[in-house]
C-alpha cells in the first residue's frame, strides 16, 4: 500500500470513527423508546425503518459524503448506490448504520457494520477481494471497535474521558475451537438446508451451548471474541437467508478471514461471490473459527 492510499484510509476511518461516536452518544442521552419508533416506510432490505436507523444513517452519510476519498456510498437505508461530488475518488463505503434495530427499545446491543470498497483500475468492483477494510462498531456497555485491513484486525474502546478510541487488542485471532453456537433455531424446521439441523445437533452433543442475541453484529463479535459457530441460513421463508452481502456479509467475512477465522455462505466462500447488481442483494452465511467449520463440512460428506 502506498503513502497516499495510507492517509486516504486514515481519513475514512478517522470520519467513521467520528460517526460511531456521534451515534453513541445519541444511544446513550435519547431514550431507547422513541428511539425506536417506527416511521411509516419499509427500507429498501424490507425492513421496518425505527428513528433511529433514519438518524444513523444521516450522520453516515452526510459525513462520509464530505470526505474527499470516497467516490460513493451504499447503505441499508438507500435505495441505489449514493455518488458523491468526487468523481475520481478510489472509495467506496457501504454500511448498516444501525444492525440490530428491533433490539433498541430493550437496550441490547446493536451496532454499525462498514466496509471499504477500492475501485480497479476498470473503475469496477468484481467481488469481496475488492474490500481494503472493514470493520464494525459495538454500542453497548461500551463502545468498541473492530478494524480489519491488509495487515490485521484490532480491536477498539471509546473512552468518554479521553474522547477517543484506544486499542485493546492490536491482533486480535479467533480460537480455533469456541464451545458456543449461535443460529435463530426457531426456523430450523423451515431450513432448506438440512446440515444445519445436523451439525446443531452435534454441537450439543458436544457440549456446545446456544446463545442467540438476535443482532448480527452482536452475535458475530461474541463469535469472533470467544470461538465458536454463527450463522443465518435460507428458509422456506427467506431463501437467501436475512443477511445483505455488500454491507453485511461481505464485511464480517473479511474481518473474520483477517483474524484466522472462516466466513461463507454453506457452499462458497463469501467473498468469492461476484458483486451484486441489487445493492440489497441477501446471502446465507456462516462465519466461524476451524474446528467448528470443519465439523460443518463433515457433514456433507
């Protein structure tokens, strides 16, 4: 990586840092119950839009718009890639400004998943391969933050008191072996695929135990911090599964490969999937650490 690509990067990340903690702080001084409000529409991914999606994103994209290095912008909340007045920027950013909305009105974690698309030398982007980095932010107890590059993936706290984000695990690798899995098991009579129901049942005769938040971006940081096996699989109700691939799926693949871990959709690698024309395009996933993908693959043997 170039000097320039470098200071580009730092100024992306430095801009979004600024939006995490803008969107913490409003979690932290609103109450949970208006945030949560419902507004009249339905997001371009189907879902109810809650007053504080509507808020995140605004802060989002109006901040990285302002950012000389990003060409365009993607987000649950639009309907179509959002292009910027820089027309020759490398970037291009795509996020959930706030994953986990239907858990604000009961202050459960939820957060903002990111990542960062560089354009090819045909101004295009073939696939995941394209991501620089990605990352995600936890508000929660605390505000912490994931950042994964070329390099590595760190970990980050908001400190109130300084201000900023401080490091608090510069490389940060996820156990080969977790003894926790984490799937909405109320579908798993309606899974189109059936590995799911038998790799479940050996992971409790194993000793596994089930934990389910019901938000990607607290379920997949517990599986990235303490080991283990998550996933969102099709149903006869959601074929592809629940999970956008340019803001969700994408990004925590990359994060989970850059920390030793695995990441695909139960038949391919996630980010060897071509880059979706819908912008809202959705993907079955599994993001885990060896043993636990391992004992899935098993299972279609």
């Amino acid at each position: 990586m170039s000097n320039n690509e470098s200071i580009q990067l730092k100024q992306i990340t430095n801009c979004l840092e600024n939006c995490f903690i803008t969107i913490s702080e409003m979690i932290r001084d609103k109450d949970s119950i208006s945030l949560e409000n419902i507004d009249d529409e339905i997001n371009e991914s189907g879902d109810h839009v809650k007053k504080l999606d509507i808020l995140s994103n605004i802060i989002l994209k109006k901040k990285l718009s302002q950012c000389s290095s990003i060409r365009a912008i993607g987000s649950e909340e639009e309907p179509d890639i959002v292009y910027t007045q820089n027309t020759n920027a490398p970037y291009l950013v795509c996020f959930d400004p706030l994953d986990g909305s239907s858990n604000i009105g009961v202050n459960i974690t939820t957060g903002t998943i990111f990542a960062i698309y560089k354009y090819n030398n045909e101004n295009k982007i073939g696939s995941g391969h394209n991501i620089v980095s990605a990352g995600y932010c936890l508000y929660g107890g605390a505000t912490q933050y994931v950042l994964a590059n070329s390099e590595k993936c760190s970990f980050y706290q908001y400190s109130i008191c300084e201000k900023k984000f401080n490091c608090i695990n510069s490389n940060l690798i996820i156990k080969d072996k977790g003894s926790i899995y984490s799937i909405n098991e109320s579908n798993q009579e309606c899974w189109l695929d059936k590995r799911y129901n038998k790799v479940i049942k050996t992971f409790i005769q194993t000793g596994y135990s089930a934990r389910w938040v019901g938000s990607l971006v607290a379920d997949a940081h517990r599986t990235l911090i303490k080991g283990g096996f998550f996933a969102y699989p099709g149903n006869s109700k959601n074929i592809n599964g629940k999970i956008r691939l340019l803001y969700e799926a994408y990004p925590f693949a990359y994060i989970f490969e850059k920390a030793g871990g695995f990441a695909t959709n139960g038949r391919q690698r996630l980010l060897d999937i071509p880059f979706p024309d819908n912008v809202h395009e959705k993907t079955p996933i599994i993001l885990s650490g060896k043993v636990e993908m391992n004992t899935f693959v098993k299972e279609n043997q």
